[in-house]
C-alpha cells in the first residue's frame, strides 16, 4: 500500500467545500488523495491545499481495516477497537505530521491551525457518519497528534530534527505531562523555549525539554533512536 | 410506599453501548440543572428557546418537596414562599450531594442545610432525609433529581407537545466520572437517554462559537481564530474553560473547576453571623430547621443587597428568641470569603497554564453563572484578564443552557439552512486518567485537558520476581497519590510468564471515544514482541458503583503489595 504523496504539490484536484458543516446524513466520503479546499468565511478567502491524508483509506476503506487487523500483533486481543495507535500508525507508514496535516514544512502556527480546524471538522467523530465512526476517530486521534505536535515551538524544533534524520516515524510527542509543571514556571514558559530552541540545534537531547513530553514518548524516541545507530 | 413518581428505564439503555445514532429524529433538548435553578432549551427550527413553567419562569428553583406521599418539585410547585421550602419538606442542592461520599467536605458543608444530611464518615454514601408529617424520610440525590427531572420533562412534552427522551445535559467540571454515572441515572429514572453530558462552560463555549461565526457572516469579518475565556460560578460550582473558536469549532483547549460556589459563599456568611451555627442545628429539631431556614433566607437576602449596594443591614429573629441585628459591608463580606476568591483566581490561573494562553492573547472574557454578578467576582476575574469589559453578548444566566440545547440540535443531526448549526465542539477531558503504579502513586495514562477522543498507552512491568498476576487499579484525578482521586475500577491481569521483577511488559492503554465513554485495555506482552501472552482485558469504567474508599481499602487488605505493577523504566528494544 502507498501513499507516498507530497502535499500540496501534484496531483491536486479541486474541490468546493461549502461553510455547511458534514453533518453525519450529508457527509460523503471524498475519493481523492489531494483537495484544494476554497475556503469561504464571509467574504474572506483563502486558499489553502489541503491533502487529507487519508485519501488512500477512502479509496479502499476495507482493505485497509482489513491491514490494520492483520498488522496489528495485538488485534486479536483488542478486537473491535483494531489498536487505534499502532494498527493505524503502520498502515500509513510514510506520513509525516505536515503531510497528515496537508501542509508544508514551511507552514505558519495559523496554517497550521487553519489545516487542524478543518480536518476536525471533517474527521471528528461528531460529524462522522456512523458507519465510519471508529476510522475517523483514529484518523482524528493522528490529526490532533500531529496538531498538538507543531502548534508548541519546542515539540516542533524536535519533530523537524527528527525529520530531517528520517526519524520522524518515531517522534511521539504525546500531549504534554503537565503535572511537573506548576503554573508559576508558566511565565517563564515562553522565554524558555526560545532560549532551548537554539540550544536544540547543538545538543542531541534537551534534559529540560524531554521532561515535558511524556515518559512514553521518551522512550520510544529513545528506543528508535538507538535502534537507528 | 406510595407509587414511585418515576419509571426505571432498563440500564442498558444509557450505557450507550450500541448508540443508535441514526435513529433520533427529534431534537434533544438541552436542560441546566444548577444547584439552584434549572431551565430547559430547545432548537425550534431557527433559534434557541427557553421554556416557561406554568407560572411563566423560564428558571425555576431546584428542590424537590415530599409533602405528601407524591413528591413535588420546583417546576410545577405552588409554593412561593421561600420559608416553606426551607422547612425541612424540601430537598434541594443536589447537584452539591450527588456521587458523594460521607467523607467528602463538600457533604459536610451541606449538614446545615434545612433538611436531614447524615454523613456517618465511614466512605458509603451520606443518608438525606426530608420531614414528612414529623418524619425524616430517608431518600437519595439520584431519585430526588429524577422526580425534578419527570417534573421538567413533562413541562416540555406538554409545550412541544412530543414525547421527550433525547437531552443534553450541563455537568460541573470538577464531576468525577462516578458522579457523572449517577446523573445518567437520574435521567434513566426520570425516562430521559442522556445524548451527552456537557461540562458547563464547554455549554457556554458553544453559544459563543455559534455567536462568532454569526458576526462573521454579518460583518464580513475575518474568520481568524478567537480565544476566550469562560468563567462560570453557580451556586454549588466554579468553572474555566479556555475556548480557541474558528468558523464553527470551538476547540476547547483547557478546562478547569471545583465544587466551590455560591452556597459556600452563603455557609460562610451564616457561620459569620451565627458562630455557633453547627452546634446549635445538630440536633435537626423541628425549631432549629426553622432558624436555619431563617438564618439562609436572610443571609442570602443580605449577599443580593451587596451586590448593587456597598453595605447591607441586618436584622432579623431566628425564632428561637435570639435576634441577629447588625450592618454587613462589602470589605467585610469580601474578606470573609477570601478564601472563596483566592480559589477561583487559582482556577484561572491554572485553565490559562494548561491552555498555554497568555492573558493578553483572550479575546474575549465571558462572564456567567449567579455568581458572576458579585462584584469581587467580576472585578477579580477582570483584573486576571487585564480588561475592563466582559463579554456582553449574552445572558449570563442563560448561556449553559443555550449552549446545551445547540449541541442538542447538532447531536440529534440537525442542520440548519443559514448555517446556525454547523458548529462543532472539541471537547477535553477535565481530569487526569491514570492507575496505580510505584506503590501508591497514581501514574497518568491521559492528562488533564487532553483532547477527545483520545488513545494513550503506557507500559507497567512486575514489582516482585515471578510476579504472575498484576492489578490494574483505576483512578481519575489530580492528587499524586491514589487516595487523593477518585477510583473508578479495578481488574486483574493474570498469564505474566514467570520472570524477574521489572522485565515482563504489562501495557496499559486508555481510550475515550467522542461519547466519553471510557475503556482501558491491559495485558503482557512478550518483551521484545507486540504478541500478547494471553488475551488483553477491556474493562469499561467507572465499574465501581458505591462505596468507592471502601473498595480501595478491601483490596490492599487482601492482596497488600504482591499485585503490585511499576512504570518500566527500560524498555527493551523490538
């Protein structure tokens, strides 16, 4: 299976989406990998490409449930929920974040949030039809990651190292343990990851900054980077 | 015993195991159940509107009185008279009583409410009592809050004039997910499928979401990202939320609450004017309910006055001979609550840190619940925020409501032509999920504020050589330790292959669908493999049902440490 499409470049079709949120009666499923999506809010547009990433899974739905059952070591056990996290992640083995969120490595925090926003808007199991409800919850899952991901500048600068080592399959970034935090370090927050942004770019491994991702996340880049050495 | 005034539907019908989504064409309403008022809303086709009660409120008062042998509550009762409510008959403050144990705090507070609470202290839940003809007749908060809830829904059936069954219901941030079981219970007595149950200023988020895009549409304004922050303080409940809305999305970015509200602000106006308040009604005799009734009705009396007025006399009998006569002022009133203050800054302080906000970046400051009319409120939370003006768009008493009855129409499938309904909220999970691991620490699986749905797994091993059967204890909450959160359940893992401590792999995974329904899957794993050694265990929670402390308590008696399980601190490389 593959779906190694670079977003936003070829292969594009266009497509109108309209204000009208998908409800669960009216939404149809998109065939195609790569959309234009025209965006119309009042009288303001803009373009944005949007790939959704999984155009791929709305082209042959079954066959890739049918994958994640079979790739999936633990299906068995974990029977109709199918392994949200590792059935999916090795069905789709060469998305990226910017890829899954359709946008360029390039991409501003509000292209970022513009892409995330819509995505949710189409992949939220709220506005799911029924009958795709379980896949477009883990689609969302992905999104959200990949969204928490690169909207936070510290988890960014260390996906888009990872990235240009081809260890972004790795990268983990869970949503971030927020209980070593106390909310008095909050101001300091933001002077603090500029500082380690540049520190970043020197050392391998940040101490203050692995203490934010959660300990899961840690060792599974810990894990894969070593298994790369 | 006279006839139940409510009908148990079966229980498999509100566990949403199988949600027939496709198969509601009507709209659910939404309903507020506050501590002290309550109101229902409805999508009608364009708007949202609120119902009136036959004496023509659109909020009415949340008590429940048994009088006779057919309960009656605030919707429809006939009595005016706020002394006759307070006479023991009436129970009222459910929403401060539901789900709570006797060795809660906040249970204890409610001891010196005009009826009978009884907490024994021993982690059951607390008896309460109404006076009927001179008896204290013992009832729970789930059945009161279902016979409030028959009362509402027929009001509704009778003004829409079609069976109700589908709502959308407004819960306290700080519920646990126990309490939130036993609100699915009341509606399930009451005949009500629960679509949803929307923490408060999540509510509150959606109406603004849906105001926004509206204002988009109208000005031709951008339709860029705005942040708010919403701040709900009701009589029982005090919550925050963070709110990012875009075209539609409320993406809920941090939520924040505690059970402290009005009611406390009241408790500690009463003990001020009354020291000896706890003594003097411990023995629940029917003079003393009497004074309390007296003593709550003036003190409230008092809190309304100096909300538009900087100092309030007070002068009244409590019946018992003893008068009370003095003038309160506002310094005085807002020192007494301090604490109450001090906690509510700490609440948003704590929402803007998860949300990663700076409070230069809110756009909006959005002001509800009875609460946010005291001006020490007001003036705090503004003053966090930096501004001068709050939110004005709308009804601060009504937003929840609105909110509830939007998601109502949304989730019931409705679409609205102008575009009205095409809004989505992105809900959070309001407190940390995790187990017991490392002796008594409680280990998240998923943080506080994570977005929903969510997966998150984590791996566990052995604490003891040989170790072949593991208990995955469940809790949600805050505390470092086990016992300062709520337990939801329990189960054991068995099969771990014989090893020494710390090599086996026991993984942990969490999952919370959009419905909030959660799940936790755990089982061993062969080290250095994904292959399970037995079959994984899927345990929906919360599965405890009474008695939480108790079950806590029962299994460190019976298997002390050798179930224990440790965070892995290497895992071994696949």
């Amino acid at each position: 299976m593959s779906c190694g499409l670079i977003p936003g470049s070829d292969s594009r079709f266009y497509l109108y989406t309209n204000p009208i949120l998908p409800t669960r009666r009216s939404m149809t499923h998109l065939p195609k990998t790569s959309f234009l999506i025209e965006n119309q809010v009042g009288s303001f547009r803009t373009k944005t490409a949007i790939n959704d990433g999984f155009g791929f899974v709305t082209e042959t739905p079954f066959r890739l449930l049918k994958t994640s059952f079979l790739n999936e070591n633990r299906g068995g056990s974990f029977r109709t929920n199918a392994a949200i996290n590792d059935g999916f992640v090795t069905a789709i083995p060469e998305m990226s974040f910017y890829e899954l969120l359709g946008i360029s490595q390039g991409g501003t925090s509000s292209e970022i949030k513009q892409a995330y926003k819509q995505l949710a808007r189409k992949y939220h199991p709220d506005v799911s039809p029924p009958d795709r409800t379980e896949e477009n919850t883990r689609r969302f899952i992905l999104i959200q990651e990949a969204y928490e991901t690169l909207s936070d500048p510290r988890t960014r600068a260390l996906y888009d190292r990872d990235l240009s080592k081809g260890l972004h399959l790795a990268f983990s970034a869970r949503k971030q343990c927020q209980f070593e935090e106390g909310p008095e370090e909050r101001g300091k927050w933001k002077t603090h990851w500029e500082s380690q942004l540049t520190e970043l770019g020197r050392r391998s491994m940040d101490k203050d900054s692995r203490r934010n991702m959660s300990w899961g996340a840690r060792m599974r880049r810990q894990r894969n980077q070593s298994s790369a050495e | 015993m006279a006839e139940p005034a409510y009908t148990v539907v079966s229980d498999s019908e509100t566990t949403g195991e199988d949600k027939p989504l496709s198969a509601f064409p009507e709209i659910a309403i939404g309903i507020d159940i506050g501590t002290s008022q309550c109101s229902v809303a409805v999508w009608n086709g364009s708007q949202v509107e609120l119902l009136k009660n036959t004496r023509n409120q659109k909020r009415m008062r949340s008590y429940v009185t048994f009088k006779d042998e057919i309960p009656s509550g605030g919707v429809t009762d006939r009595l005016a008279n706020e002394q006759e409510i307070f006479s023991g008959s009436a129970i009222f403050n459910m929403k401060r009583l539901i789900g709570r144990v006797d060795t809660d705090p906040v249970v204890h507070a409610c001891k010196t409410l005009p009826f009978l609470v009884q907490p024994l202290d021993i982690g059951v839940r607390p008896l309460i009592a109404s006076l009927v003809n001179n008896v204290w007749r013992a009832t729970t908060p789930e059945e009161v809050l279902a016979v409030f809830l028959v009362e509402l829904r027929a009001m509704a059936e009778i003004q829409l004039k079609r069976t109700i069954r589908n709502v959308v219901l407004t819960v306290p941030v700080s519920f646990s997910r126990f309490q939130l079981t036993r609100i699915e219970r009341a509606c399930a007595m009451a005949g009500l499928h629960v679509l949803r149950l929307m923490p408060e200023p999540t509510a509150v988020a959606l109406l603004y979401a849906q105001q926004q895009q509206q204002t988009v549409h109208e000005n031709m304004g951008s339709g860029s990202e705005k942040i708010a922050l919403i701040f709900n303080m009701g009589a029982g409940y005090c919550d925050v939320a963070i709110t990012a809305t875009a075209g539609g999305v409320s993406q809920i970015k941090a939520l924040s609450g505690s059970a402290i509200g009005g009611e406390d602000i009241l408790q500690n106006l009463m003990h001020h004017l009354l020291p000896n308040l706890d003594s003097l009604f411990s023995n629940h005799g029917m003079n003393e309910i009497k004074s309390m009734g007296l003593l709550r009705i003036a003190t409230q009396d008092a809190i309304h006055k100096l909300s538009a007025q900087t100092s309030v006399s007070i002068d009244f009998d409590l019946g018992n001979g003893s008068k009370i006569c003095r003038t309160l002022d506002r310094t005085e009133f807002e020192e007494l609550n301090r604490k109450v203050f001090e906690k509510c800054e700490g609440l948003i302080l704590q929402c803007l840190h998860d949300a990663k906000v700076d409070v230069e970046d809110v756009n909006d400051v959005v002001l509800v619940g009875g609460c946010s009319n005291i001006p020490k409120v007001r003036n705090l939370v503004m003053g966090m925020c930096k501004r001068e003006d709050s939110y004005l768009e709308m009804n601060p008493l009504e937003a929840a409501v609105c909110g509830a009855a939007l998601e109502g129409a949304v989730a019931s499938g409705i679409s609205d032509p102008l575009g009205s309904l095409d809004l989505l909220t992105i809900q959070a999970t309001p407190l940390s999920l995790g187990i017991r691991a490392d002796g008594n620490s409680f280990v998240p699986i998923i943080p506080r504020n994570a977005t929903m749905p969510a997966r998150k797994d984590l791996c566990f091993t052995t604490a003891h050589d040989n170790q072949r059967e593991a208990l995955i204890v469940v809790y949600e909450g805050e505390g470092k330790k086990v016992e300062e959160n709520h337990l939801l359940g329990y189960f054991k893992i068995t099969g771990i292959p014989p090893a020494l401590k710390g090599t086996p792999e026991i993984s942990v995974c969490m999952d919370i669908d959009a419905s909030n329904v959660l799940r936790v899957l755990a089982g061993v794993t062969f080290p250095g493999t994904q292959h399970p050694v037995t079959p994984f265990m899927e345990v929906r929670m919360p599965t405890v049902d009474d008695g939480h402390g108790w079950c806590a308590e029962a299994l460190l008696k019976m298997y002390g440490s050798i179930l224990d399980i440790s965070t892995l601190q290497k895992k071994l490389q696949l």
